[in-house]
C-alpha cells in the first residue's frame, strides 16, 4: 500500500507540473490518492486498536 500512496504521489506531483488544476485527469488522481490515504489510516487504526 505505501508504494501504491508514493506512486499516486509522484503522479499527482508530475500532472499539477504540466495539467491545469481543474484538469480531470489531475482530479481523479488525488481523488485515488485521496481513497489510498483513508484506506491506509484505517488500517493503522485498525493496528492500533488491537
């Protein structure tokens, strides 16, 4: 999952370099990365509680 997050990252950073910020394709990938991210902290939260 932690590449996954670093992939989506790098991503998102290359696109808001040559996309506008309203571009779809920029929006989907954070909205990808944004998904990761929760499903990431639940896990931990997960980990935690136990």
């Amino acid at each position: 999952m932690i590449g996954k997050i670093e992939a989506l990252r790098l991503e998102l950073n290359k696109l808001s370099l040559i996309k506008q910020l309203a571009d779809r394709e920029l929006i989907e990938t954070s909205q990808q990365l944004d998904e990761v991210l929760k499903q990431y902290n639940m896990l931990l939260k997960q980990k935690s509680e136990n």
